[in-house]
C-alpha cells in the first residue's frame, strides 16, 4: 500500500471539503467575504479570498484582481487597508478617541442584486487617504 498516496488523497479531500465551507454566502458581496475570510482565516499575503470569491461566482470577471491592486489591494488585507472601508453610517463613535471605527461586529452585507456580480455592497465605500 502506498501509504504516500493515501495521504495524498485524504488531503485533496480535506482540501475540497474545506473549500466548500469556504465558499460565499448567496448574494454575499466580494468585500462581505473576504472581510469574514480574513477575520477566520487571516492573510496568506496574496487575493486569495477575493481570488477565491471569483473563482466560485463570477470565473469570467478576471479585471477583479487587477481592480483591487489598482486600489492598493495586493492582498486580501491591504484590499481594505488601503482600497475599501466600512461607509460612515455603519462606523461607531469611539468614546476614547472621539474618532470613527468600525464596530466590533461587521454589518451584515447588503448583498448583490446578481450572484455573479463582483462588486461591492453598500456597505462599502472607497477609501481615500492622504498619502
Ligand atoms: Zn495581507
Ligand atoms: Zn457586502
């Protein structure tokens, strides 16, 4: 028996069954998951979860990658460090600092109107710093 080999597969198996717990919520926007991703799962330093997101509702929408990078998202992470953040009205008043956060529990996405759609929910907005 090639014990190698078993292990092998039972790896690809655990792989796909992970990838399917891994997979959006219907009508779960881009950002929705792969903000939930990272917070369980973390950055690997790469778009995996917005890779990921493609792959599995929209395969044809290959700008999506290069959308993110254009806003400073090299990875999953940065996407919203520097690319994308919670819109105002969703945002708490820190009493400490009197600056705006984001709440300790994210805001349930407001959804896409098409499952193969790429783009944010409302509950984004676009990020602009001053550099
Ligand atoms: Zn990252
Ligand atoms: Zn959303």
């Amino acid at each position: 028996m090639d014990t190698g080999r078993v292990i092998r597969d039972a790896e690809e198996y655990l792989q796909e069954v992970v990838w399917e717990v891994l997979a959006p919520h219907p009508r779960e926007c881009v950002l929705c998951y792969a903000a939930r991703m990272l917070e369980e799962h973390g950055c690997d330093e790469t778009l995996r979860w917005v890779g990921r997101f493609r792959a599995l509702r929209s395969p044809r929408a290959t700008g999506l990658e290069e959308r993110m990078r254009r806003v400073g998202g090299f990875c999953d992470c940065e996407v919203f460090l520097n690319g994308y953040g919670l819109a105002r009205e969703h945002l708490v008043r820190d009493l400490d600092t009197d600056e705006l956060e984001p709440p300790d529990r994210p805001p349930p996405c407001a959804g896409v109107a098409r499952m193969d759609s790429t783009r944010p929910c409302r509950v984004w907005e676009r990020v602009r710093r001053a550099w």
